[in-house]
C-alpha cells in the first residue's frame, strides 16, 4: 500500500528537524543558564548556577577593542570571547573572537570541530580559504576586503592569511558556545607524546629525517 503524500512530508519533515538540531548545540530550556564554577558536575556543557545568583556581569566581556599580540611565529593573535570568557553564553549555542593579522600574518589551517564560522573584516585585506573532505579536497579561496564576510563550513580545514604591507583585523562569529580550534600543523607534529615519525614519514611521502626537523618546531 503506498504511503500517503503528506506522511511522507511529514516524516521528511521531522528527519529534517532531528538533524538540524543534533548539528548544534542543544537549545535553551530555560531564560539562560550561567555557569555554575563551583559545581563538580560534569556533564557535555556545563551545569547552571541558581538564577536568583545571577549578576550582570557573567553576560559582559571588556577588551574586543584591543589589539591581541601578534610578534608570534604566525604574526596573529586570536581573542576568544565563548563560555570560557562569559558564562553567561552557556547553552546559547554562539560565540566570537577578534583575530589580528601582522603584515603577511597567518591564522594558520585549522577547523571548528563544534562550529560554523563567519569572519568580517574589519580593517586590511585577508586571503582565506577552506578545504572540502575527502575524496574531493577542493580549495574554495576568495580576497577579502573591509567589510567583506565569509562563511567556513564546521568541521572543514580553512585559514586567512594578510597578504598586505598593514596589520589587518577580523571578527569571527561561531555557531557554538565552545567551538573548539584544532590547529592542523601543531595537531600533527605537535602532539604529546609525539606520533611516530616512521607513521608520518608514510602519510606525508617524506622520509623521517624531515619529520623529525618539522617536530622540532613545534
């Protein structure tokens, strides 16, 4: 017997629904849910305090306007503001940060495990891109300018790089109350202890004397 028109909707409908939702962060139940730092609960986010111990203050965050410190080896500097910084946003599912660029500064390839992003620039020029997955791996690029936004999928490898002569800003808007950064080359050569440089010698087709030099940056 074939199923009805609208059943067939409706079951669309919902599967639709149910996906949406468990791509983000779970909704708000209740007005907000401030941190509760004292608790030693431990569940995926974080517990709420008592809202009658609610201040305004754990909604504020100051400093968006200053500049982060950029004499680093990547010429960048990224100033979160998510649940870490006001507890406030927990359950809310956003968060930002203000990235400053050096002249020929890196943000250097990275993903968002938990978030979309969406960068504005600010001040300068930025050249950003992100990678799709496997088997594709197509690089999608685009030369951005003052007051030019760009959107980087969750999940996928991207970056901004300032090809200019002048410091460039940016803010990053994020689809979750911690986002999470995992930065590609630090991940790979950087991690403690160290993977085996017989393991990335074979993924990168390079022999381990230059693995070894790579790991030693990092």
């Amino acid at each position: 017997m074939p199923i009805p028109t609208f059943l067939l909707a409706a079951a669309l409908l919902a599967l639709t629904c149910f996906h949406a939702t468990a791509a983000s962060d779970p909704s708000l139940l209740q007005d907000f849910c401030v941190v509760d730092k004292m608790s030693k609960v431990r569940i995926n986010g974080f517990p709420c305090k008592d809202a009658k111990d609610v201040v305004a203050d754990e909604f504020f965050f100051s400093g968006l306007h200053l500049a982060g410190n950029t004499s680093n080896k990547q010429g960048s500097a990224v100033t979160p503001v998510n649940v870490a910084q006001i507890a406030g946003l927990n359950t809310m599912g956003i968060s930002l940060a203000r990235i400053d660029y050096a002249p020929y500064g890196l943000n250097p390839p990275h993903t968002h495990p938990r978030a979309t992003e969406i960068l504005t620039v600010l001040e300068g020029s930025l050249y950003v891109g992100f990678v799709t997955s496997n088997p594709d791996n197509k690089l999608f690029t685009k030369v951005l300018n003052k007051g030019d936004v760009f959107v980087f999928p969750e999940g996928l490898i991207h970056f901004q790089f300032n090809y200019g002569t002048n410091s460039a800003v940016a803010h990053a808007a994020l689809s979750s109350q911690n986002p999470g950064v995992i930065t590609v080359a630090n991940t790979v050569f950087g991690s403690k202890p160290s993977i085996s440089d017989d393991i990335l010698a074979r993924a990168f087709q390079v022999d381990k004397q230059n693995i070894d030099r790579i790991q030693a940056q990092f």
